[in-house]
C-alpha cells in the first residue's frame, strides 16, 4: 500500500533510514503558505450564494431607510450606505427606495442559487457602480460593485438552480402583498415630515394620499419645500415597482407544479402491484397533485411535492429496496437542480436508514403509527371493555355497518358517499398529504375498501339516505389495508368511528386482510413515557407542552384513540437536512397537509377550482374527534 504525505507527490513510501541514523526529518514548511494562499482565495464557492444574498438584504433595508427617514439621510450609518453596491440614495428617495425594494426581492433568489436572480444581479451592478461613479464620484463605491460582480462571475456556476414551479395566479398574489406593503410604507413616508407638513391631516387623508400617489397623482396633502417632490417621487416609485413586478409575473412563461401523468401513475401501480406490501402509505404515492422520479432502471420511485421551497416526499420509495439508493439520488438531484430544501415526512425505520446512509441526512423520530393484527384482535378482554361497550350501545340504537370493496359499490351510491364525505369535511381547507389519498371511489382505486354506518329509516329521503358515517381504507400490498379518512354525520351518535373499525377489523378476513394500518399518533412516545411513573421534569414538560397544542391540533386526541384497538406501534421518522431547516420543513408540512393556509380570498378560490379543477380530497373534523389519518 502506498502512502502519500503533505508534499510528496511521488506516492512512495518515504525512506526510513534517516530514522535508523538518527537524522531528523525534514519539517514541513508547506502549512503556512497554504493557509495564506486561501486567504486571496476569497470565500469558499459554496458560501458566496449566502454572503451575496446577505449583503443584498442589508444593502435593501439600507436603502429603504435612507429613502423614507430623512434623518438616516444625515446620520453615519447612511455615510456607509453611500459606498455599498446599489445604495443609489444621493440621487433621490425615489431611486434608494426602488433599490432596496429590487435587492430585497432579489436576495432571496440569490441564497437559493436561481440563475434568473444571479442575471439580474450582474445587471443591476455595473448600473450601480456607474450610478456611483458618474453621480457621487465615489471610486470607493464604483469599486465595491465591481467586486461583487467578479465574485458572482468567479462563481456563477454557483448559480444554477431552475425556476420554480409557478402558476400566474402568483401575479394575483404578488399584486396584493406589494400593494399592501406599498400602502404600509407610503403611510410611514407621508407621515416622517411632520414640520414640513401644511396642517394637520388626518389618518384617512394620508391613505387617500398614498393612494392617489401609487398612481403618480397629487394628493390631498401639501408640504413645504422640496419635500413634496420627494413624497411624490418615492410614492410614484412604489407603484411603478407594484406594477412592474406583477406584468413580469403575469407574463413570464408558467412552469406548472408537479403532477402525476398517466404514465407515471400506470408506472407506479406496476411497482406496487410486485412490492406494495412492504410500506403501509405506498397506495398514498398515487396523489395526483404529487411529482414523481424514477431510478435508472425504472424499478423504484420517489414522490413528491414542492412546497415553499422544500422538495417534501411522504414515506419509503416505492419498488425493489435494492434499486432506492437510484431514485433517491435523482430526487437529491432535482432538488439540487431547483436548489430545493429536501425533506421526508413520515418514512419507516428501513427508508430512514437508506436515507440517511446514501445522502448524508439526518432523521428524527416524528410518531408511531398504530397497526392491528386481525388474527389477534378481539374485542374480548378487560383491555377492550370500552370499546366493546360503545360498539353494543350503537348497535342496539339500530345502527347498521357495511364493508364492501370500492367495485362492488354502484356508482350512484358512491356519488352520495363522495358528496356526504365533502359535506362532513369539518374545514374550509382540505387536509391530507403523506397519509391521504385525496379521492373516494375512483375506478382505478377499485380495491380500495369503504366501510358504512346507516340508521335505517331514519332520513332514508335525505340527499345521503340513512347514510351515517365511513371510513375509507386503500389497499396496502395483497393482504393489508390502510385507514385513509374517517368522516361521519355531526348529528349521529357518538362512537361512529369505533363502529366501523371494529365492523372493519371483523370483515377483514372476508376480504384477505391480515393486518389494517390505523392512524398516525405524532410523538406518541413522548405521550406514553411522559405519563409514566417515575418519568423526569424534561419528559413531563415535553408531555405538557404536546397537551397544550393538542387543543388545535389532534396529538394527544389520535394516541388515545388508536391505543383502544391494542396496536402495535411502528416508529415513523422525518429526514432532513440540519437542524437549522426544521422550522421550515415543519411549516412546509402543515401548508401541506392543510393545517397552514396561505390561499387567496374565497370568491378568488372558487375562481381558480373553476379554472382549474381537481380532484376532490378529504380531510379532518376539528378535534378531539379524529376523521384522518395524517402526519
């Protein structure tokens, strides 16, 4: 074996008979030249995205500042403004304003690596260091943009990352929020001259003189001096910026979110046909709002879904576990590709470890999820005395129960079910993502399995008949199923969910089931170990604070719920990059499974399903009562 050491570009092993004779060897002088060679270097490639993002933000608000406060204007800080790249504030407000609003926009395309900001910055620099030359005589300042422009030309393959996925109706949005906080900061600037302002006016005069200053207009308010042109000016330039950004995102070309294709879907049914049975949330992957990449040899996939900037997937990979570590390097790859934060919800113990050894992530423990044995479930024992009780007051209130695979249903009573379940839905939004399939009765779920609680005569005229409750199970391999959603009429007895679980688990042998995958219950470990006897103060805080949060979310609600049915519990992890990336993979999560909304107005959401509709997905009642299954 051949050795190489710190200068020794030979590859030999040195000679050791300087040791036998006593000479020492000769020191290494190399260290120190190296260290200074990096030191000209400048910043490592990797860093320059995040120090030219960061520098644009603190140029931005800079500028932003010199433009609206006039003291700024005349304080040190603004002296240093005047040498920074872009602070264009010596010409006018107007122009500093516009600057700061331009390099905010951009410093988050640039942290993210995108290829359109980093053009738009080689743009705006050599304007800025003209802009300082020409008009300020500032060397300084003309110097400092042109070696922010060499650095982002040294390292603009550092800048590769692809537009995102977008639709125009982000020009809507960009419209409102800009307009917004263009109205905020036009009231800020009409109100920082209060001794060169003509009277004193009021809070609805200030609006009405933002607004009619968005528009280039005069306003009802006077000033003395110059400061009039300047209030004007700066107002003009917000509403130009407003104007400007949402043309440019009205008519950029559209790059649509992810969806699955036809192929991609008959694809992914091949897969899990020959190794569905290994991952309980595998039928999941057939969300079609969701994206999909394929390894190499076709035999194993990952799916996803882009969210706020994080390239989410939701359980194993679906296929052959020899062929994952492919499609996870393609789904890295695109994340790469897109400069995507990437993240997976909700993975096994098994895909955690694939994970985590062919990417370098890490993973956390997120919950367990609750799976019963038919072979083992009884409903006889002092363990299961509650649940038995609730299911025999149901049943002698006259309550019956149907399970019946999805093909056997007609289509007529598979229309009142879809329309039952969309009306029971206990939100506006719709919730679900890793643990939800998003649709009822499609023809090609045919083995998907929906189970029914109807109190005969009673409303058996009313647009659900004497429909009551159901429960919605998809398929998990040959011999499982997994709980999708439960949903169930508000003014129905208690106890409809217990019902049809049990009448569920006692028919799964009819049906070839062996084994029925329940709710998720999210850090049921901290629960269970915190109520313990003898359990420490962390634990017991920890408990506390999940009991807390449970009065809006259902965490402490699905762990007693699916500890009734005696489960099993299997560990779920989700896998993430740093630490530092969690609260926002968390965020991401909740805007995806449906708990954070960041939509449009409702008459503009009823527009947009009309525009575009989708299929119809189904989601949670508000608790403590649990109707679905999500991480």
């Amino acid at each position: 074996m051949s050795v190489t050491l710190d200068g020794d570009k030979s590859g030999s092993v040195p000679d050791r008979s300087q040791h036998n004779t006593g000479i020492p060897p000769k020191p290494l002088t190399r260290r120190p030249f190296r260290r200074t060679r990096r030191l000209f270097r400048g910043p490592r490639p990797e860093s320059v995205p995040a120090l030219v993002g960061t520098a644009c933000t603190l140029v931005g608000l800079m500028d932003i500042a010199a433009g609206v406060f006039p003291r700024f204007r005349h304080s040190r800080m603004h002296t240093v403004a005047e040498v920074l790249p872009g602070a264009l504030s010596p010409l006018s407000a107007a122009l500093s304003i516009s600057a700061g609003v331009l390099l905010l926009l951009l410093a988050h395309g640039l942290k993210r690596r995108k290829r359109r900001a980093w053009r738009a910055a080689v743009v705006l620099l050599p304007a800025g260091a003209v802009a300082q030359f020409s008009y300020r005589h500032s060397l300084v300042g003309a110097l400092l943009s042109l070696v922010l422009l060499a650095l982002l030309l040294r390292h603009r393959r550092e800048f590769a990352a692809l537009p995102d996925p977008r639709s125009r109706w982000k020009a809507l949005a960009n419209f409102f929020l800009m307009g917004a906080g263009s109205i905020g900061l036009g009231l800020i600037i009409v109100s920082v001259h209060p001794h060169r302002t003509v009277g004193n006016p009021s809070l609805a005069e200030r609006l009405e003189h933002v607004l009619y200053g968005l528009f280039g207009l005069d306003g009802p308010i006077d000033y003395n001096g110059i400061v009039s042109g300047t209030v004007g000016d700066s107002l003009g330039a917000l509403g130009l910026l407003t104007a400007l950004t949402t043309g440019y995102l009205a008519f950029r070309p559209e790059h649509p979110a992810a969806r699955l294709t036809e192929d991609d879907e008959r694809r992914l049914r091949a897969l899990l046909a020959r190794h569905g049975g290994r991952d309980s949330l595998g039928h999941f992957a057939l969300r079609r709002d969701k994206g999909v990449v394929f390894s190499p040899s076709g035999k194993a996939a990952v799916c996803y879904r882009v969210v706020s900037g994080v390239m989410l997937a939701s359980g194993d990979p679906i296929g052959d576990v020899e062929a994952w570590p492919g499609a996870i390097e393609r789904f890295m790859d695109e994340a790469k590709a897109h400069s995507w934060t990437p993240a997976v919800m909700g993975c096994s113990e098994t895909g955690g470890e694939v994970w985590t050894r062919e990417t370098g992530l890490d993973a956390l423990e997120l919950g367990d999820e609750a799976v019963v044995d038919v072979p083992d479930f009884s409903l006889h024992g002092r363990a299961m005395r509650n649940v038995r009780q609730m299911v025999k007051r149901i049943e002698r209130a006259g309550y019956e129960t149907r399970v019946r695979r999805v093909r056997d249903l007609s289509e007529g009573e598979l229309a009142r079910i879809r329309r039952a379940a969309d009306d029971w839905r206990g939100t506006d939004t719709e919730r679900g993502f890793s643990m939800a399939l998003g649709r009822i009765g499609d023809p090609a779920d045919g083995d998907s399995v929906i189970a029914t609680a109807h109190k005969p005569g009673e409303g058996a005229t009313g647009p659900y008949g004497d429909l009551k409750a159901v429960l919605h199970f998809v398929p998990w391999g040959t011999d499982g199923m997994s709980l999708d959603l439960m949903r169930r009429d508000r003014s129905a007895d208690p106890g409809m969910n217990e019902l049809l679980i049990v009448a569920s688990l006692h028919a799964a042998p009819a049906l070839g089931v062996e084994r029925v995958s329940l709710n998720f219950a999210m850090f049921r470990s901290a629960l269970a170990r915190g109520e313990r006897l003898g359990a420490g103060p962390v634990l017991r805080g920890w408990r506390g604070l999940l009991v807390f949060l449970s009065r809006w979310f259902q965490i402490e609600s699905l762990y007693r719920f699916n500890a009734k049915f005696q489960p099993r519990w299997e560990p779920r992890y989700v896998v993430f990059r740093s630490t530092g990336e969690l609260p926002r993979i968390g965020f991401a999560a909740m805007q995806a499974e449906g708990f954070v909304t960041l939509s449009l107005p409702r008459p503009l959401r009823r527009l947009a399903r009309d525009r575009h509709p989708r299929p119809c997905a189904h989601d949670t009642g508000s608790p403590p009562d649990p109707e679905v299954r999500t991480a």
